[in-house]
C-alpha cells in the first residue's frame, strides 16, 4: 500500500507520515470480511441472548406489567423488570434523571422497553417476550412538535439569546418578513445495530464489549444500573460499524441491561437489536420547527431578526439541551446577523428520546438562516449568491457572532470566490435559465451555500483527551487513547501523529480497542474533536517517551539533546546511528520508564451558559458547496446531477480520509433533506422503522458529478495537531446546497418574488405540493406551461 | 425425492439432513458455519450486507449472481456453489482484486456494509465488470452505504478489472460443475424436520401433486416476500413447496405473439426479453428491486402474492396479459385483473398454483408507457405506479385505453372510468384533462408512511398528463432516470 503523498508533505521519510494518504488501517480486513464486530465473536459458551419487550402505547400508565409467563417460557434464564435492577434505574447522560432503562409507572413513547428477557436463543428470547401481559390506561400523546408546543410541554427550559435590539431592528428595517420551515428528524442508521456483549469477571465485576462513541459514559452508567463503582466496569470497543452520533448516548440501556444480565446468571450476555428494534427504541436526529421574523435592507443584508426554534426531544432531556443550543449557535452560519433574538424551546414528545446526530442541531441553525436569505432573494428578486456575499461576516464591525465570539479565521469569501470560479457558476445559472424556459416539465436549479461549523464542545469539561503509549524493546509501539474508531480514520490519523512524532514506520505502531481500563474519563467521540483532541493526546505521550530517550541517550553517550535526532526509523546521537529498536533497547537496560499517557485540554475556550457569551468553539471549519439539481415538476421527484466543493479541513492529518469524510457527510446531508422521511402514526408509533420504508441515499442517488477539492491555503490559524481542522461534521452541512437548488428549480415555475418556501425533507410529495403553489402564482395557468 | 439439501460452501461440499428448512443462509453462515463475514444490517433484502453469491450450472459454464443471504433460505441452495466474502482471498493471503480495488480506492469506512459490497463487486466481476455509471448502479443499487458516500466504491468498481486475475481456487471451475451436475440428478428434495416440511420438485407434474396433497402450503420462490415472514413477522412456516427448482416454470418464449413468462423466471432473467419487447415494462422491472432481488424474486411471485403495489402486475394488465394456474392436472386461464379479488384474496383455489403468465406482444400503434413513483429511485417501494396503454383510430380518436394503477386501491386496479372519458375522443390536452379528473371516481387511494392520498390522486393525473405529453411531443425530455420511448 503506497501512500500518495498530499500536496504540502511534511518532510519524513517513513510510512504514514501526517499529510499522507494512507489507506485506512483496517481496509484490508473489512474487505475480506476479517475485521470482527460485537456480533462477529465467536460466542462464549451458555451465552444468553436478549430481547426487550416493548410498550404498545406512546403515553399511558402501566396498571399492570406480569412477566411470570415469560419467566418460565422455555429457554429463559432470567427476565428484568425496572425493580430487578441492582442500583440506579436511570441513563441518563446529562444528569437529568429522566431516562429509565426500564419503563415504570408509565410509558412515555411506543417501544419503550418495559423489561428484558435473556434466553439460551434470540428465537427462546422472542417467543418469550411475547407473553407478558401488560395492561395500560392511556393518556393523551403528545405526537408532533407542533402539539407539544402548543401545550407547553419541554423536556428542559426554553433559552433565549438577545443580542442588540432586534424588535427596534425590526420595527425600522425597510423590509421585514415571517415565515415558517419545518425540518425533519434523521434515522442514522448505521449499518451495525446497537450491540453490546457482556462477560461475568469475578468478584461481580463486568467487562462489556459495546459498540459506542462513548466508553467512558457507558461504563459509568453500567455501574450506576449495577450499584457498583466505576471500577467495577471495563468497556471496550475495537470498531463500530457506524456511529454518526447515534452511538453517543444510545448504547447505555443494553449495555447495563446485558451486564446486569451476565452478572445476575454468571453467563455472557449479548444484546443486540435487530433494525427494527434499533430503529424504534433508539434515538434519532431532532426535527424541528422555526419561525422567523427578519428585516433587510434593499441590499437584502438582514438588519435585524426575531426566530423561535422548536425541537422535537422526545420523551426526555438525553443530549437535546446541547442540541438546541448548537442550533441557536448556528442560526448565524457564516453571516453577521446583528441584532437578533433566538428562542429556542426543548420539546417533550411522546417519542423515542431524540440525540446526538452529525452537526448536532448545527445543521437545523443553518437549514433556518439559509431558508430565511432565500426569502429575501426572493423577495428582492436577487440572486441568493449575492445576498449571501452581502451578509457574510467581514472586518471589525461585522466580525462578532450573536454568542460574542470574535470570528478571527473566517475563510468563506475567499473560498466562496474560488468555487464560484471553478464551478462556472454564473454560466451555468445562465444556461438553466435557458434550460428551463423550454422544458415543459423538467426544470434544473443550481446554489451555492456555505457551511461555517464551530469546533468543540459547547460544554467546556468535555474538552480533554487522553491516551496511553508503550514501547516494547523490540521498538515496536502500543499505542491507545480515548477516542473510538466508526469507519471515520480516527485510529489511523492518531496513528500518524505517533509515527511522525518518532520519526517511524506506521507499521510499528498497534492500533488498540480502545478500552475504559487503559485510558480512564475520556469524551464521547464526537463534535467533530476525534483527531484535534486524542492527536494531541498521544503527540503529547510520544513527546514525553522521545523526551525520555533523548535525555537517555545524552547522558548516555555525552551529547546534548540538538544532537538526537529521531528520523526515518533511525536515532542519530552525535556521530553514532542507531536502529529505533537498538535506542528503546538501550534505554530499557538501562532503566528507562518506556509507558507514558499523554493529555490534552483545548485552550481558550471559555463559556457562560447564563448569558450566552463567551468562546465556545476554539475555531471554526469552512466549507462551501455549488450544487445542481433536475426536478420533475408533474412528479416532484428530484435528481442531484452535479456538486462541486470546496472544503476547509486545515493542514489535512489524511487527504484521502478527509476526502472520504466529506463526499459522505454530504451524501448524508443529502439524504437528510431529501429522501429520508420519519413518519410517525397518530398514535405515536413510528412507521418507517427499516430500509424498506425509510430510504437513505442509494449508489444511484450519488450525483453524476462530484468534484470534492479541499481548501489549497487550508491551515488552522489555531495550534491543533499539525494545523489540521476538524472534518467529522461539518460537510454534512454542505448538502443544504442541494435544498436550495431544487427549491431553485421550484421556483423558475412560480412568478417573480414568489416565495417557495420548501420545507425538508424534499421528497416526491414535498416538491410537487411546493411546485403546485409556484404554478399557482403564475397568473396564467396551463398544462403546457408559459412556453 | 432426496431427504437431504446438498451444496458446495465454496469449495466444500456439504449435505444437510438436520436442518431448519427455513433457517435462512445467513444465519447459517454466521451461527452453524462460523463465517461471520457476511453482516446482517437489516433481515429484509433492503441493505446488502449479507450479499452472497450463488454460482450455478447453466450449459457448460457457471453463471454468478449476488443474492441476500438474510432472506434465502438454507435448503434453496441445492445443487449450488454459495460463495462468501471468506472464499474471496487467495491461498496464499493475496486480496482478490474486487477486493483490492476496494482498498486502493479507499472503498471502505466503517467496514460493516463492506463484505456486502465486494460480493455485489464479485458478481460484477464475474460478469465482465462494468464501466457504465448506470450499470455500475444497478449492481449496487441493493447494497447501502452509509459512509463513504458510494464514490470510492464506484470508483473500486470502474478499476476492479485493471487488475491481474486471481489464480484459479483449490477447486477449479470444471470440478465445480461437475460437481453441480452430478447434484442435479434425481427428482428433488423432500425434508422433514421437527414435523415441518420442506419440498423441492424438480417438475410441474410433481409439484402440482405435492400441493393439491399439501393445499397448507406456503409456495416459495425468490422468498423476497416469504423471506420476511420468517426474519420480520418471526412465523414459523409449516410446509414449504419451493418451486425454483422445477425446469418447467423457467420458461421464457414468445409463442404466438404471446410473450410466456414461466412462474418460476426471476426478475433478472426475463428483464432482457421484456426490455426487448416492452422497453418501458423493463425500466419498471429494473426498479422493482435491486439486483440481488431481482436475481431471487420472480414475476410469477409478484402476481402471486397479491400486493396492492405490484409492481409488475398494473403493467401487466395494461398490458392484457393472462393468467395460467394449475390445480393438479386441471388448468384455467384468466385475465390478469380478474385474479385479483380484494385486498390480500385472490382467485385461487387450494392447491392451484400461477403456472405462466402470458403478456400478448403490443401492437407497434399502442402507445405504452408506465410511471413507478416512490421516494427513492432504486430498491424502493412503489407509492404509486401507473401504466398506461392507448391506440387511437385513424382520425386520431382514442380506439381502445387500459390504465391500471398500483398503490391506488386495495389491488392493482384499472382507471375504468378514466378509460371511459378516453374512448372515442380525439387525443387532445382537453380530452387528457377531462379524463384525468375520473381517477377521482376510480380510486381513493389511502395515506400511509409512503405518501398522501392527495398525492397519490395529485400525482396520478399528472402521469396521465406525462403520458399524453409524452406520446404527443417526440422531443418532451421527460425522464430523471431511464430512457423514455417515444413515438
């Protein structure tokens, strides 16, 4: 496997050097069906398998919940009610104690699990569950946002965010607005399931194989549901197939509900959900509802803005307070907004509990001001482009965001001009015009729209990292830290940080699980932080082992520490070489600690949540995408046919898996606004819960073409790991460029300064009723069209 | 008949005789063999994760295709070669180059949908490779990928056949064959287990023996549908009576201007023969499903089980195909509406069996063209399809319509009284217009996770709209996907 090396190379030569693309490390085994995931291991013996047996009511008091029918069905070695557990009947991650693991009292969503059986097989598990009895009195649910809203119901406060006076702003702006855009929810639908396998340890300990972003997390709340401490719980996890944020919170419930299981009966206990029960009893990204009021210029740059944003949480808190405010956070995207008001309100719904999903609420922000610039384009009768330029944030005076967080690295303008140029935007926007006036029922649209994403987490504490290296004597290097491998190239990219840092061959280093026993409190693997945080938690272990062999070597061989020098596999001392094996060696016999574990805490991040000011992020990541679309305007149904980008990953740790990153965020992102549709019954039970209903992107979907380039002067004007920039989010955000271009494609059928007001996701149905209100305000109405 | 399921698992044969005849070849694989290399994503032919591929004889040559171990059952496997993402690597550890295309071309993310992908790749091989976007899609239309975003896969894809061939297996393929062919004589397969039964007849006189016997039966063909009650509805089925194993329910000719199409011909190996004769019937048997549901299902069980969606059977009744079902040795034809009584009941009697469908050759003045509207283009299902058939007179006056929609009523239906407002009339935007406000007395289509009903009723008007644009403007570009005939 040759790397190919990136344009700006960092001098060394080894394998896998920061700045090269190397394969990722476990490409191939995943293509020969080696690389082992929870359900891939080979089975212990008397292994139990589990099942949740779910309520059958979005919202009703349990009467009655008898599962002695289930205890003595054939093949059951144990069933778990809520009062079976041993310690704390909660998950909830945020402290917010409204999480139960096990229904009790009342059911709060349709598949809320109400007890757990394990079983000698999934099949014993199964026919068991299916003979409880439970007996409810139902209560009202609360199925919509808009229900919820209307009677009141959050899971957490509603925050306000005022900045500057947005109803003087208002009042006086020479054009002012309302409007309404509803978003849909997300399924991640990662390709594994949630999957946990727990093996009995003596002394009642447990050591659990979970596949989630969140280790540490899950390892405390096993502890909690067991009544014992932390120390009690080792969480591991090699990879997941999949995360995209589903994994950061959702894993809990069957990881405690296994090892309670593996505990109680002295038996392995694996719980892995089949897509359905993932896609029912686990959470998904928030949908939401936004109401604004914005005035504008005749320039059409927003003078000031009044926006109310509601959220579907589900039944309770999880991750949505942090949610929320990430989109409150990214009602700005890229443009100085001035004086505004956001209200953001945290919906209780009798749904399952909404979490963490890719952008983390940044996308919903963005999906609402980019909605809101439109209007005024639209209403203008302006290209969005040039409304876009206008309200970008630019030089002192324009450069505060509504959170009062000095934008100092701001790349869109420069990169929205290269785009532009590359992509032939202003040509082609002319030639769809062309287009579209002499097709009777296809019509293309075409946008551009920016992503300005902010890096970290928005909860200061969660910014640290920590990782853990050995060097054995044969040179050969272990390396683990805190972050977790999901496909994304995390493990890889640390990888390189350790090689380059020893100036050795990748080839040297072992990637390890990463493990709650090895590297103790870390962070979810999530806001994007994977490689900023756990890179230069393990850059920083390398430096204290190459610090340690260096003060070695000096006093050992009399040289000052300018004469070691570590460089291709080899430790220059003075005039003498030596192998990076004969160096460890050496320092081992002579009584060198060869372990070290390295930290990290991002600097200069501070943040008060009472006012809503502060500096959350460390920096941002920029992006920018043109994106062409054809519709069928009898149909409503679209097709994606050209994107190009241009995105801001700073100095690339890995082209090739930043690239990867991006062109699959953004087929992600494209699903979300498209084809992928949440539908929920009156009664609350979720419909659309497999692929056969619930439709992400095919290989078909993937525009014909896709010219993916990452920002040439890309550099973070922040010291993160060899300037690199976080790349996990923020493409996701590109596809609302493709949003923009059908309801562009809308549009050229309505009248002049007709609103298209499309809301997402965009499908068939979405379309045709938004190109059936642009017919309708073209005066003249006939089936051929204004020809 | 033998009481034994007898198959290669790559190069190693293997014969079954204690076995679930409705343990599905996943589950198999991972839990029974321990090759845990193929994944399951979603238990439903929807994913591809669990992609196998089954070799089988045909002449003197074995052919591939990429099937859904999730939802193929053990015992179908007789007298096959099932190949695994295991069976890929050389001896000696080298990567196949699907596989090592895949790598190269940083194919790979998270890895679980990945052994799906390569197997998919492998059928491709197989076949030759493909530099075709739209081929390229095809064969990966049933595999999904929720990473990488599908172009490095398309591009492993594109580059696969740059590489060396692989050195032939320990088992060459002549010994394969002949392997296969020795497992082909006798008269089928009968298992017993557990009380429940399991047939394999391999001719049309024995199967209709054994189900006018066993009238409890569930008939299984690609198990695209049966498949799911098993991994998804959890049922346990008594009796089976697997029919792709009998030659006579292969057929696919044209006699008499009749195109016949046996029940046992799967999508895939009729969608050259239908493209052929009715190019727009093809566009819709492209996206009825992926490949590896094409490569099971076939048109016979698409008629069969009575879905109110289809999709073939509204293009077929406007097409004016007929019905052939056998009882024992009794057979009875019908036009293809008529089989279809109410919502999940249709003409069938115990122990009669869809033999053949028979689909006249259109006439070369029908204007045809059919419409499958769903939220995403490939391996979706269908919110609403309409087919549209209509001849006009000399004077340009509509001499004879049949339109038949799925998705707007309980069964695939006939626009009757749209039809009625048609005939007669000259073939104008008026006549288009006034017929297409009928559909409202044709149908009350229903609201489900799909669609509306008022976008069902919106959008089926407006196919009647598309369809007279379409045949009334040669240079209309009409399509986002396929290629519409016009003329």
């Amino acid at each position: 496997m040759d790397d190919v090396v990136a344009a700006d190379p960092k001098p060394a030569n080894i394998r896998g050097a920061v700045g090269t693309s190397r394969i990722h490390d476990s490409a191939a085994k995943h293509v020969a069906g080696e690389a082992v995931y929870i359900d891939d291991i080979p089975l212990p013996q008397n292994c139990l398998h589990m099942i949740a047996g779910m309520s059958e009511r979005a919202h009703a008091k349990i009467l009655k919940l008898d599962v002695s029918q289930v205890r003595t069905a054939p093949g059951v070695a144990l069933v778990l009610i809520a009062e079976d557990l041993p310690g704390v009947n909660d998950i909830s991650p945020t402290g917010t104690k409204d999480e139960p693991v096990l229904a009790t009292g009342k059911v709060h969503f349709h598949g809320q699990p109400l007890f757990a059986v394990a079983a000698d097989t999934i099949d014993l598990a199964r026919a068991a569950a299916k003979k409880a009895v439970v007996e409810y009195e139902d209560l009202e649910p609360l199925v919509t946002v808009d229900a919820a809203l209307a009677a009141g119901e959050t899971v957490l406060p509603t925050e306000v965010l005022t900045c500057g006076d947005p109803a003087g702003k208002l009042e006086s702006a020479p054009h002012r607005r309302q409007g309404k855009v509803r978003l849909g929810g997300q399924e991640h639908f990662y390709l594994e399931g949630h999957i946990s396998l727990a093996l009995p340890q003596e002394d009642g300990d447990v050591l659990v194989h979970c596949s989630t972003q969140h280790p540490s997390e899950v390892q405390h709340n096993v502890a909690h549901v067991l009544g014992r401490p932390n120390n009690a719980v080792t969480v591991e996890v090699r990879r997941m197939g999949g995360g995209f944020g589903g994994k950061e919170t959702q894993g809990a419930q069957w990881a405690a509900l296994a090892a309670v299981t593996a505990v109680k009966t002295g038996r392995p206990a694996k719980f892995c959900l089949d897509r359905d029960d993932d896609m029912i009893m686990t959470g998904k990204r928030h949908d939401f509802i936004a109401d604004y009021d914005v005035g504008y210029d005749d320039d059409g740059r927003i003078v000031g803005l009044d926006v109310m944003l509601a959220a579907r949480c589900g039944f309770s808190a999880d991750l949505s307070g942090a949610i929320a405010d990430r989109a409150m956070f990214h009602i700005d995207n890229g443009y100085f907004l001035g004086d505004l008001k956001v209200t953001s309100h945290r919906n209780r719904t009798n749904t399952v509990s909404n979490c963490a999903f890719r952008g983390f609420g940044g996308p919903q922000g963005m999906v609402v001001i980019e909605r809101i610039i439109d209007d005024i384009a639209r209403t203008l009768q302006k290209d969005a482009l040039d409304v876009r330029k206008i309200n970008l944030y630019g030089d002192e005076g324009r450069n505060v965001t509504p959170y009062q967080m000095t934008v100092e690295d701001n790349e869109l303008p420069e990169m929205i001009a290269m785009l532009e140029q590359s992509s032939d935007y202003v040509a082609r926007q002319k030639e769809i015009a062309d287009y579209n006036a002499n097709s009777r029922i296809l019509k293309r649209g075409i946008a551009m729209t920016p992503v300005k994403f902010g890096i970290s987490f928005t909860t200061t504490f969660l910014n640290q990292a920590g990782a853990l290296i050995h060097l054995y004597t044969d040179g050969s290097v272990y390396l683990n830290h805190g972050g977790t491998e999901m496909g994304q190239g995390l493990f890889l990219k640390v990888a390189q940080v350790v090689a380059q840092e020893f100036s050795i061959d990748i080839d040297n280093i072992k990637i390890s699980a990463t493990n709650t026993s090895k590297v103790p409190n870390t962070s979810a693997t999530a806001a994007s932080s994977g490689s900023d945080m756990n890179g230069m938690a393990a850059q920083a272990a390398a430096r204290t082992l190459k610090d340690r062999l260096t003060g070695f070597a000096c006093a050992h061989y009399g040289v000052t520490a300018n004469e070691v020098v570590f460089a291709a596999n080899k430790v220059q001392v003075g005039d003498k070489t030596f192998t990076f094996a004969e160096i460890v060696n050496q320092a081992y016999l002579n009584r060198v600690q060869l372990s070290a574990t390295g930290f990290y805490k991002t600097p200069k991040i501070h943040y008060d949540r009472e006012t809503f000011s502060g500096r959350p992020f460390l920096y941002f990541a920029y992006g920018v995408a043109v994106s062409e679309v054809k519709i069928d305007t009898l149909t409503g149904e679209t097709r994606t046919t050209r994107v190009d980008i241009l995105h801001d990953v700073g100095s690339s740790l890995n082209p090739a898996i930043d690239e990867g990153q991006v062109e699959g965020g953004f087929i992600q992102g494209m699903g979300w606004l498209t084809s992928e549709e949440l539908v929920y019954a009156d009664d609350g039970r979720l419909l659309t819960h497999a692929p056969s209903t619930y439709k992400i992107p095919a290989c078909a979907d993937r525009p014909e073409e896709f010219n993916l380039k990452l920002w040439p002067k890309g550099r973070n004007r922040e010291e993160t790991i060899h300037r690199s920039k976080a790349v996990g989010e923020p493409p996701l955000m590109l596809a609302i460029s493709v949003h923009h271009a059908i309801a562009e494609a809308v549009g050229s059928v309505g009248a002049p300064g007709h609103i298209v007001a499309l809301d997402a996701p965009a499908t068939p149905e979405c379309v045709l009723d938004a190109v059936d209100r642009a017919k309708s305000s073209v005066a003249k109405k006939t089936v051929r069209g204004a020809q | 008949m033998r009481s034994s399921v007898n198959f290669l698992l790559g190069d190693e044969p293997r014969e079954l005789t204690d076995i679930d005849p409705t343990m599905t070849v996943l589950r198999y694989l991972r839990e029974v063999e321990g090759r845990v290399g193929s994944k399951e994503g979603c238990a439903e032919g929807d994913c591809g994760a669990c992609t196998v591929v089954l070799a089988e004889v045909q002449g003197d040559a074995l052919t591939y295709r990429a099937v859904n171990a999730c939802i193929q059952f053990v015992p179908t496997l007789e007298g096959k070669q099932l190949l695994t993402v295991e069976d890929l690597k050389a001896s000696d550890g080298a990567l196949h180059p699907v596989q090592q295309s895949m790598v190269d071309n940083h194919g790979s993310q998270c890895g679980f949908c990945t052994p799906g992908f390569v197997m998919s790749l492998h059928a491709l091989y197989q076949q030759g490779g493909a530099q075709d976007r739209l081929e390229i899609d095809n064969a990966l239309a049933g595999n999904l990928c929720r990473c990488t975003g599908y172009g490095p896969i398309v591009a492993a894809a594109r580059a696969m056949t740059d590489y060396d061939a692989p050195a032939e297996g320990d088992m060459p393929v002549a010994e394969v064959i002949a392997h296969l062919k020795g497992l082909q004589e006798g008269d089928g397969v009968s298992l017993e287990w557990r009380g429940r039964k399991y047939f394999a007849p391999r001719s049309l006189e024995a199967l209709a023996a054994i189900y006018k016997h066993h009238t409890e039966a569930n008939i299984l063909a690609g198990g695209t549908d049966i498949g799911l009650w098993v991994t998804k509805q959890h049922r346990r089925l008594q009796t089976v009576i697997y029919i792709g194993d009998v030659a006579e329910l292969d057929t696919l000719e044209v006699v008499d201007g009749v195109l016949q199409i046996g029940a046992g011909v799967t999508y895939e190996r009729a969608l050259e023969t239908i493209c052929e004769h009715f190019p727009e019937f093809g566009e819709v048997m492209r996206r009825i499903g992926s490949t590896q549901i094409r490569n099971a299902g076939t048109i016979g069980g698409n008629v069969a089980n009575g879905s109110p969606i289809g999709d073939s059977p509204p293009v077929l009744i406007a097409l004016g195909a007929r019905l052939v079902l056998r009882c024992g040795p009794d057979v009875r034809e019908m036009a293809l509406e008529d089989f279809f009584v109410d919502y999940g009941k249709q003409d069938r009697q115990p122990g009669e069996f869809v033999e053949r469908i028979d689909v006249p050759l259109a006439a070369p003045d029908v204007m045809f063209r059919s419409y499958k509207i769903s939220k995403r283009f490939d391996q979706d299902i269908t919110a609403a399809l309409g087919a549209f058939a209509v001849t006009l007179d000399d004077s340009g006056n509509v001499a004879s319509a049949r339109i038949c929609f799925g998705g707007m009523a309980a069964t695939p239906k006939r626009a009757t009284a749209t039809e009625a407002a048609l005939l007669g009339q000259p073939w104008t935007e008026e006549t288009m217009q006034a017929a297409a406000e009928h559909m409202a007395t044709d149908y009350a289509p229903l609201t489900d996770m799909r669609a509306s009903a008022d976008y069902r009723m919106k959008v089926s008007k407006n196919l009647l709209t598309k369809f007279w644009l379409e045949t009334t403007d040669e240079t209309l570009e009409s399509r986002l996907v396929g290629v519409a005939v016009n003329g």
